[in-house]
C-alpha cells in the first residue's frame, strides 16, 4: 500500500517538474526521474521479501523536492546576470584538433595502466583472448582487490585519472563530432575501463565511466543546442542497445569471478546482480528508519560526501567499501547505502536537505547560464558535468569518494580549454570580417 503511494507521488512529482521546468535534461528533472525508476524498480523486485519502512524514500523524496528548489533559486540568480541570445557561431562550433589528440592520448595512458598491471602480476595479454585464461586472471585479481592484495604506485595512480577523464571527455566530444571517426573515438574512451573491469572485476569503475560519458554529453548538448536532446525511436533503441551491452558486460564479469557458467551459478549471479544495481535503495530505508528512531547528531561535517578528497588530506582514512555494516536482501548483502547516508552523516537530516538545496542552487545558475549564453565558461560546464555525475552516481554512494573521479573533472577541464581554441580563433576571425 505505502508502495503504491510512493510511487503516485513520484509520478506527480514528474508531472509537476515537467509543467514547471520544459527541458527535461535539466539537473532537477534528471534527479526526480533518475530516482523514481531506481525507487519504483526497488519497490517491485523486493516487494514483500523486504521489510520496508520507507522512511528513508520519504526523506529521499523530500531531497529530491528541495534539490528543485535549489535549482530554481540558482536560475534566478543566473538571471541577473548579462545573458547572451544563443548564437549561430556557437551552434556551428568545432572542437579543435588537439582536443581530439588529447582524448586519443588519454586513451592510450588508460591502455598502458591495464597493460602493466597485467605484466606486474604475472600474466599476459594473452589471457584476455582464452576464456579459462580471463576466468583465472580475473578470479585472482579479484581476490587481490577484496583483500587488500593491490597496492598501486602513483604513477599508476595517476594513470587510472585518465581511464575515467577518457569517458568523460568522450561524451562531450561525441555531440560536436561530424564525422564517423570522431564518433567512434568517442566510444572508443570506454576500451580502458573495459580492460580493467575484464582484469579485476572492477564494476564500480565501469558504471561511473558510464555515467561520466553521459555527464559530458549532456553538457555538450545544452551548450550546443539549447535544448533538450528529441527522444524519438532510433535514439531510444540506441539507448537501449547501450545499456543492455553495459549490463551484459557487468553480467560476465560476476560470473568471471565465480569461475563457471552453470544454471545455478546464473541464477545466484542474476540474484546478486539484482542486490547489485538496486540493494543501496532498501539498505538506506533499513538504515536511514534505524538512525532517524535512534537520532544522535554528531556531524561529519564532509568526511563521507568528500572522503577521497578528505583522504588526499589526511583528514580521514577511506576504507573499502566506506560503510563496514551490512544489510541483507533477496539471501544477499549490501553494504552500499546512496550517497545520500553520508551526506546525512556529515551534515544531519535537515542539513543534509540544506546541502542538497547548496548543490541545486549550483546546478540551477549553471543550467541557465549554459542554457542562455552564446558562451559558456568552462568552469560552468565542469560544474554542470560535476553536477549530473553527482546525481548518476548517488544510488551507489558519492562521487566523490574517490579521487581519481575528482581529478578526471580537472583534466576534463583541461580539455575544455584545449576543444575551444579553434572555437575561439573563427570568433575572433567572425567579429573582424563584421568591422
């Protein structure tokens, strides 16, 4: 019954959003449909074998209603700035050349630190071509991963930045690409994180490259269109053939790391699986209905939403996992809770909704200034990714618990300069043919 009623609200809340807001690839109407399947769907695959409270879904729909808010204080604020009518000259952009050469290298540092970490444990590029090979080598670096067997230098470090700005700087490119080359190498920013996630099980790194592709496309298309990207049939099943490939790779890999590809071991890996992509949802409830009956403020003030920032400080120690306790669903655990218990940790319940207002307000002045502007600055269009990441990311946990996802939005920025060289070069050009 209280299903069902969430479930209502969500729709209205839909309904209502896209009444008040047109564009639905705006930062709050991402963030209340992007959360609705993820609710809804939880609701239905956990239905009864789950003991909802739904207290923590309240609180979360809650978020969602002063994310939106914040969003619209954000754009009035951005209004009393000097808007620019969108122009021809930013509609017709190209990126420049060594924007491409810059996403190209990004790529082959990706490759180079998947290929040493193979060569450094012990095996050969080889092993990716035979199935009993990869199951071995998978299953062994798995383990290392889980037990604190891997430890990476900061050469290494820095090269996993660029395995995730790779992605990143991809989905922008692939708006302004014109030709088939310029496409391909715009997906082709995924072939690192592929070979990491066919090497260590890593799923965690796979699905953040997805949502960071999406984060700089999305970007890309309000600054050059000004607009909404026309969902129609052909984009749809694009879509569609995207995220079942996604999902069909992060299916492989669990299996990868049991070993075997039996019946049973299908169905207690589509089991896991299912724990894996919506079990965050009923643990935050469970959590979220523990820690409101039992209240205690003591605040984080950051430690959990920033951790990896806070790590690079020293300020805090970021442990695998961040959360040690544990809930169980479906005969399986969970020990991810949404980004949305640290930032209550941090912050408190009504803090938190302060944060998550600071954080609308944000995407809100960024929105429109890309929207509204002929030209975007590339601090608004790093937040603005930052931003949609966020929001992607928050059903695993916060985006930035890890630093190398923080720095892939430094070197993203490094490539938004690079792509408006040429861009800024036919202005210049423009404005004296028109004197």
């Amino acid at each position: 019954m209280y299903g069902l009623i969430i479930t209502f609200i969500l729709i209205l809340l839909l309904i209502i959003e896209k009444i008040l807001i047109k564009n639905w690839i705006n930062p709050a109407y991402i963030m209340i449909a992007y959360w609705s399947i993820f609710i809804v769907s939880a609701i239905i695959a956990f239905g009864t074998d789950f003991n909802w409270n739904y207290l923590g879904l309240i609180w979360i729909i809650f978020a969602i209603i002063i994310f939106l808010f914040g969003q619209i204080i954000g754009s009035s604020f951005a209004k009393n700035k000097i808007l620019y009518k969108a122009s021809a000259v930013e509609t017709n952009k190209i990126l420049s050349n060594a924007s491409s050469q810059f996403i190209f290298i990004c790529i082959i540092i990706g490759l180079l630190k998947v290929l040493i970490e193979v060569v450094a444990n012990g095996f050969s590029v080889h092993m990716f071509f035979h199935i009993n090979s990869l199951i071995n080598m998978n299953t062994y670096m798995a383990q290392q991963r889980y037990y604190g067997g891997i430890s990476y230098s900061i050469i290494m470090q820095i090269m996993l930045i660029f395995v995730y700005a790779a992605p990143l700087c991809g989905g922008y490119s692939f708006v302004y690409a014109e030709k088939k080359s310029s496409r391909l190498l715009s997906f082709a920013t995924f072939i690192p994180i592929i070979g990491e996630l066919l090497l260590t099980n890593g799923k965690a790194g796979m699905i953040g490259s997805a949502f960071l592709w999406f984060s700089g496309y999305f970007v890309a298309y309000v600054e050059k269109y000004k607009k909404s990207p026309r969902i129609c049939m052909k984009i749809l099943v694009k879509v569609v053939v995207v995220i079942v490939f996604l999902f069909s790779l992060l299916y492989f890999s669990m299996l990868l790391r049991i070993g075997n590809f039996s019946i049973q071991t299908r169905d207690l890996v589509t089991k896991k699986f299912l724990v894996y992509a919506l079990g965050s949802i009923p643990a935050f409830d469970e959590w979220f209905s523990n820690y409101f009956y039992n209240y205690n403020p003591s605040y984080s003030l950051g430690t959990y939403t920033f951790i990896g920032l806070f790590n690079l400080l020293g300020i805090s120690l970021r442990k695998q996992g961040v959360f040690s306790d544990i809930v169980v669903i479906l005969n399986g655990y969970t020990n991810v809770f949404t980004a949305f218990r640290g930032i209550i940790l941090d912050y408190g319940m009504i803090g938190g909704l302060i944060f998550v207002m600071l954080f609308g307000i944000i995407a809100g002045y960024s929105f429109r200034i890309i929207l509204k502007r002929s030209r975007s600055t590339v601090i608004h269009r790093v937040l603005l990714s930052s931003i949609y990441f966020f929001i992607m990311q928050s059903v695993l946990g916060s985006a930035w618990a890890y630093l190398s996802y923080i720095l892939a939005f430094f070197v993203f920025s490094i490539y938004l300069w690079l792509a408006d060289r040429e861009f800024e070069l036919s202005f210049k050009l423009g404005r004296r043919k028109m004197y």
